[in-house]
C-alpha cells in the first residue's frame, strides 16, 4: 500500500483530479518552477530551476543546482529524504533525476520513488516516473 498523499484538481487539456504518488511530484515540479519568495505566506516556498540556463554548467555550477533542488524537495512534509542528480545536456536545458522517500517510508513495506524532469526555458516537463519496491 502506498501513502497518502493527498488529491488536488488538475486544470489542463482534460481537467480532472490527481492524487497519490502523481500528486506529489506534480507538486515538486510546481515547486521548481516557482521563484523563491513569491508565496508571502511560505517565503522559503519555490526554486525557479530555469534561473540556472544560459550559464556554464562547471561542477561546482551542478552541485549548488542539486543542493538546492534537494533543499526545496525535503521541504515539503511529505518527504523524508531526496537525493537528486543534475545533468547538463547543454545552456539551454538539464535533466534533474529526483528520488524520493516519503515521511511515511518503512524499510520493510513502504516504497520510493523515482522521477525525471526535462527543464528548459519555458517548462518543467516529467519525463519518466517509476515506483521502487
């Protein structure tokens, strides 16, 4: 069985709900796409991952980009620990490969998950999605 992670609508070409695993890493992709600061509620809220495009990618560059993306990741409650990995395919977009452990994992029974964004300058786009057992 899998955790909760609770539904949210979905408004798009076929508008509907979205709950479970999906829920959450559409929430993470909402995260990386959002500059810092803007929610004045949540001021730590929101990493705009696309700030990094049109620079050289040194491996210092590549490290912050992961740190960050991971920083912004375990701030959402549901999350227990995310390990991130960045690679640059050129200044014009990166692949961010994010793998979660939810709050609710137990070693013996609860699963993560894996997941791949393509960023470019306009989108974030979820590339591939797996479930670890």
């Amino acid at each position: 069985t899998y955790p909760d992670f609770g539904q949210d609508f979905v408004i798009g070409k076929v508008p509907g709900r979205i709950s479970g695993i999906q829920n959450l890493i559409k929430k993470i992709q909402q995260r990386l796409i959002t500059p810092n600061g803007v929610l004045y509620w949540d001021p730590a809220y929101g990493l705009d991952v696309r700030q990094y495009l049109n620079a050289s990618f040194s491996t210092a560059k590549i490290q912050e980009i992961q740190a960050a993306v991971k920083r912004q990741c375990e701030l959402d409650e549901r999350v227990l620990i995310a390990e991130v990995t960045v690679e640059a395919l050129n200044a014009l977009s990166i692949n961010i490969t994010i793998q979660i452990i939810d709050i609710a994992f137990n070693a013996s029974s609860g699963p993560s998950f894996i997941f791949v964004l393509r960023v470019s300058q306009l989108t974030i786009e979820l590339l591939t999605s797996a479930i670890n057992q």
